[in-house]
C-alpha cells in the first residue's frame, strides 16, 4: 500500500502518491443549501458568491465559535474537518497519509489537527515540518530561510544545517502578505490596464472578475517568462507589462524584505512567492523550490517519518543533501630528466572518465519539466540540477563540456529545430 503525501497550504493543498500529483485543493469552503463544498469548486465561486465563501478555517484553526456563523459548522475546525473528507473522497481515498504542516501552526493547533483526522476515514502516519521537508532536497549552507506564501499571510522559517541534518529553529509569520491581499492589487492594476486600453472594466461584473481570478496564476506565469502578456476577458484584450504588475505589488514586497534579517542567509522560495512581480529582483539571489520538494523529500524519507497512528511524533528535522564536494588535488607525478642531447615531449594527463549524465526533460501541462537521473549532473543557467526544476523560456541545460540546450517558448515554435 502506497502511502500518500498531503503537503499544507492553504493557497492549495496538494495530495502526492508516489511521485504523482493526485488532487490540488484550495483553502475554500463555499455554503449552498446548508451544505458544504470545498476546493476548487468553491474557490470558483469566490467572486460570485463572497457571502457564502470561508477561507479562513486552516488560518484560524481552532474551537472558538464561528463569527458570523456559517452553515451547520460550530468552528473552523468542522470546516476543516469537512475539507479532510472532501481531499479522501476526490484523492482516491488514501488509507495512509503523511501530513506535510507549516511552520506557523501552534503545538495546540497541531493537537488539535491530529485529533480531527481521527475522525477521518484514514490513517495519519507521519507529521512533517514541509519548509524543513522541502529545504532538504538542496544543498543547504549552515543556516536558511525558507519563505512561503499562504492566503492570509507570509510564514518565514529558519533553518540550521547540524550534523548532516536540516532541522527547523523558528518560524515566523509576516502579516498583511497573504495570497488574497496580493491578488486583489494585482487584479486592480489589471482592471486599470483595461480601462485605459479599452475602457473596460472586468471588476463591474462578477463572472468576469471571477474568470480574471481565476487565470491570475498562469498570468503571473507568463508575465515571469516574457515581462509582457495580451490578455483577452469577454472579448476585449489589454497588454500587461510585469513593471506595472512589480509596481502594484511594491508594498507587499516590502513588507516581506523588511522582516528579513539584515544579514540574511540562504534564502528558499516556494514556487508561487516566487511568481510575485518585482520580489525576486529585491532579495539576493533566492533558490527557487520545485512545488513537489516537500512531498519528495518526505517520500524518500518515508523510513524515518514514518509512526503508528497511536504515537505520531512532529518531525523538524531530516537528512539534508550533500553538497558538491571538489575533486581532490592529485599529487604531481616527478618529471623524467631529458636524456642528453634530446628533447622529451611530454605526454598528456590521461582525462578522468566522467560517468555520463542521465536526465529527462518532459513537456507537459504547457511547461518543460527537468529530471535529474545518475552520472555526472547537469547545468541548468550553470549551476548543478540535482532536483526536479520547472524549466522556464531562456533556461539553458548544458551536460559538461558538450552542446548546451535552451528552452525556447513552445507557442512560438516554427517547427524547426536546432
């Protein structure tokens, strides 16, 4: 029985079994008819239907009445409790599970979450720290921050490498730099873009202002490959430019650089902070995080994560990637003395045999995804791949001394190959 991985975020909680995105189901509940829908169908209906929208639940996890009240629900954790089910029924009803948490659950909120699942149709068989999970899957310097994006809020994680172990010392959250306050300015510069473009507003009507929500992820998406994207909503296109997309966002921005420390160490992002507009061109040379790394630290992991239902232990720490370590000087060979009268050409070194390098590159849901294999690995913009990287327009792949490859934007291709 294959053991399934529930990664926690409540911009989308992500189901994986082995290797394999199972479901991706946002932090929503929608109310109809005294009855609940969760994920992505009730995230649809957000702009449509906002009095009978809660996204709140996983943020204020706990047993205080709900204010105002929402359906047959006492709390937010019936709600969760209700998402729980909802993930098992559309996940392929997973008996095992390993829960992937955010550092910024309290040790109450985290009681209170196993004892939810007790009440689910599954068995939770793991609890891990998913920042410490994820940063496990790069080579870590002796600390690290790792950063994350949730509805309502940033989470910052500080990381230390000890004894081969990435372990977790403290987490912290920054307020006001959640998902929804950063789409709400972007979708307000996109509104404005329009107007001025075409003198349409897509924020009057709420199915066009729920359809520009919707695709805000693949916008910012191709707005990070291109810096420029056509958008077309209800028959009407507008040019974004990512300088007016970076300017809506300048105050979320900073909010997020200013609660980093001064002398800020290795810095990990996950995917979708990493899509926010001009944050990335503030902050030194951040490493991009592959949106499985939690799940495939953890699955590789599995041994040691692994508890009896009955005796769940909260792991913080796990064994970190090695890093590359140079080749060894070798000793210099002692020179032979010419023989009289005649010149020695001296013969080439013999060149050390590389093992060759085995990776994979798949195209698929509209992006180029890289896989590290065995041998010697490659370069991707020159630095060693040794994870799994979403591969974007102008990334160049080189193997050693050989050709290297640029990725090249598939809607652009003529045909031709290089």
């Amino acid at each position: 029985m294959k053991t399934a991985v529930l990664d926690i975020n409540d911009c989308e909680l992500r189901l994986w079994q082995g290797g394999e995105l199972i479901l991706a189901s946002p932090g929503f509940a929608l109310l109809q008819d005294a009855q609940y829908q969760f994920g992505q169908s009730a995230r649809a209906e957000a702009r449509l239907h906002p009095r009978n929208i809660n996204h709140r639940f996983w943020w204020q996890l706990n047993t205080e009445p709900l204010q105002p009240s929402f359906g047959p629900g006492r709390h937010s954790a019936d709600l969760v409790h209700g998402h729980l089910q909802s993930i098992f029924e559309q996940g392929q009803r997973p008996q095992q599970i390993i829960l992937a948490v955010p550092g910024n659950l309290s040790s109450e909120q985290l009681s209170l979450l196993l004892g939810i699942v007790g009440e689910c149709p599954f068995d939770i068989v793991g609890l891990v720290d998913r920042a410490v999970g994820a940063a496990s899957t790069i080579p870590l310097e002796s600390q690290g921050l790792h950063l994350e994006l949730q509805l309502h809020q940033a989470v910052l994680t500080h990381l230390e490498l000890a004894d081969g172990h990435i372990q977790r010392t403290a987490a912290t959250t920054i307020p006001g730099g959640g998902w929804l306050a950063i789409q709400d300015a972007i979708g307000n510069a996109i509104a404005d873009a329009f107007i001025r473009q075409t003198r349409f507003d897509p924020r009057r009507k709420a199915d066009t202002e729920q359809t520009l929500y919707d695709q805000l992820p693949k916008i910012l998406e191709q707005l990070d490959q291109r810096n420029e994207y056509d958008l077309e909503l209800a028959g009407h296109r507008a040019r974004l430019e990512y300088s007016q997309m970076a300017e809506a966002c300048h105050n979320h921005c900073q909010r997020i650089v200013q609660s980093l420390p001064q002398a800020s160490p290795q810095l990990l992002l996950d995917s979708r902070l990493a899509l926010l507009p001009g944050l990335k061109q503030q902050l030194n040379a951040p490493q991009i995080l592959a949106d499985n790394a939690a799940a495939l630290a953890i699955s590789k992991a599995e041994a040691a994560v692994l508890c009896e239902p009955s005796d769940i232990r909260f792991i913080t720490r796990l064994p970190a990637t090695a890093q590359a370590s140079p080749a060894p000087a070798r000793e210099p060979e002692p020179k032979p003395q010419p023989e009289p009268e005649q010149e020695r050409v001296p013969e080439p070194e013999p060149e050390q045999e590389l093992e060759p390098s085995r990776f994979s590159l798949e195209y698929r849901d509209g992006d180029y995804h890289f896989t590290p294999g065995t041998g010697s690995a490659p370069h991707i913009n020159g630095v060693a791949a040794s994870a799994p990287v979403k591969l974007k327009v102008g990334d160049v792949v080189q193997v050693g001394d050989g050709p290297s490859l640029m990725i090249a934007d598939p809607e652009q291709d003529d045909g031709s190959q290089a």
